[in-house]
C-alpha cells in the first residue's frame, strides 16, 4: 500500500519545485518532507525526484506516478468529505484573466478541487475587464484578473513588469511603425502599451488583434510584430526587448475581486487558496 502521507509531500514538491516550499505549504519540517520521499522510492524501487540547476524536477519514473498520486489524494479528498459535517458544498462562478490561465491556473486549481470536491467550480477566461462588467453584471463571483497601478478595485496578490516582446525584436523595430499584436479593448495591456507609445510620440500600427493568448503568441511566433505581456508570462520563442529600445510600461498589479452577495465561506476558501498558491509559485521562481 503506498502511503498518502508520502504521496502529499511527493505532489507538493513537484507543484513547488522545491523541498523547503514544500514543507511551509504542508505545515512539515524539510527533513520531515525528505524522509517522505526517500521512504516512498523505497518502497517503490525507483528514484522519483532529481535536482537540476534551479529547482526538483521528476524523473521520468516520477512523472509516472504522478497522476496516479493526485487520483490517489482525490479519492481520499472525496471520502473525507462525505463524511464530514463542515466540507464545504454548493458552486462558485470563477473568472480568469486570459493570460494567468495559460500559465499559472491549473496549480492553482489543483489543491482546491481535491480539497472541496462537492464545490462545482465554474471557469469563465476573458480579458480583465470583460470579467469585471460580467461581474457587474451577477455573472461572476470570484475574478483573478489586473487592475491598473493607483486603482483600489480588488485584494492585490502581486505585482508584475509589462515588457515588450518579439520573435526578432531588431527586425520589427526596423519596420517602420512599430507592429503591435494585442488584445481588444477593454484590455489593461493594450491600454498601457498605447498610452507609453504615446506619451513618447513613437508610431504603430495594430497588425493583428485576438482574444486569446494563444492566438496572439502565434501571430508573434510568426514574426508579425511585438507583443505586451507580464514578463514571468512570455510565451516560449519571444525575446524580450532591451528597455531602451521602447518606451518604459508601467507595472500591472494581479488581484482577487470578490462579488458582494456571493457565497462568502466559498469565494473565501477560493481565494486563500489562490493566494498561497501564486505566492508560493512565485516564491519559488524567486528562489530558482
């Protein structure tokens, strides 16, 4: 029988990347979380965990068991919660920032339906404003979107550079007015790259516009102009462009907004659970 105890601790170091991150998250000593996984690849007879230069990476053994190890603690999650009084049960309406889901958004799910797994979660993924009219609207209960730098809306969960990106950035800024991809209005990025082009009097022109993140890397991938997003949420194959290139952008800052009359006890599981997540992914990069 493999332990769940041990199980917990292998799951928590590969979300984390790290033994100590792991050990705050689960409330256990580092030694304690390392015993764990010596004591797991014992009983298993294979190494689990390897250590690269910047972090704990799976082996190729480990990936295997790794989603054998989240059905094993879902399981276990759904029977504690049957038979407890307290579990929390009913649905919340969640929205997400089109940018966060693609790099972020499934770890930070993850602890939160195995957790509460009578909470049926409903995602909507829309540009920030979009999710805050829909709000406005009763639609959404939770949004993790941006706001901008002096605006109070929201509990803030970190704050994060806007850069400038490009497959060939010496080749886009050679093409006369600078070729911008972005999202559609209302979009907080888009917003910031105008005005800083603006105030700098430098000339674009909008080359492609999309409401995925998706469509816009491959616009961006396929050399057609300079995209605008978080720097820890630059697409794979785009370079950063060197700051004295374009003019300065100001910071976005990532927050939690609560809908008034939503279900108090579920939007604040939801939320104290995105937050140690992201700050604690975070963490770990910074530490990386």
């Amino acid at each position: 029988m493999l332990d769940l105890t041990q199980l917990r601790s292998f799951v928590a170091v590969e979300q984390l990347g790290s033994f100590t991150l792991a050990a705050e998250r689960l409330g256990l000593g580092q030694s304690t979380v390392s015993q764990h996984i010596q004591r797991l690849e014992t009983a298993l007879g294979r190494r689990l965990l390897a250590r690269d230069t910047h972090r704990v990476v799976l082996t190729g053994d480990g990936e295997a068991l790794l989603g054998h190890a989240r059905a094993l603690l879902s399981i276990e999650g759904q029977v504690q919660a049957l038979f407890s009084d307290s579990s929390l049960r009913g649905s919340i309406r969640l929205g997400v920032s089109e940018d966060f889901v693609t790099s972020q958004l499934p770890a930070v799910l993850e602890d939160f339906v195995r957790s509460h797994p009578s909470v049926d979660l409903e995602l909507t993924v829309a540009l920030s404003g979009v999710l805050y009219e829909m709000q406005d609207n009763g639609e959404i209960d939770l949004v993790l979107a941006k706001r901008r730098l002096g605006d109070a809306l929201g509990r803030l969960i970190y704050r994060e550079p806007l850069v400038w990106l490009a497959r060939d950035p010496e080749h886009v800024l050679s093409s006369g007015p600078l070729p911008l991809i972005a999202f559609p209005p209302p979009s907080v990025t888009r917003a910031i790259a105008l005005e800083a082009l603006g105030r700098h009097q430098v000339p674009w022109r909008i080359v492609c516009t999309c409401g995925s993140l998706s469509g816009l890397t491959a616009a961006a991938l396929a050399g057609m102009g300079v995209l605008v997003q978080p720097r820890s949420m630059a697409p794979a194959g785009l370079k950063e462009i060197a700051p004295e290139k374009l003019p300065p952008l100001e910071d976005v800052e990532f927050v939690l907004v609560p809908r008034k009359g939503a279900d108090q006890a579920l939007v604040s599981a939801l939320s104290e659970d995105i937050l140690r997540k992201v700050r604690g992914l975070r963490l770990g990069d910074a530490r990386g």
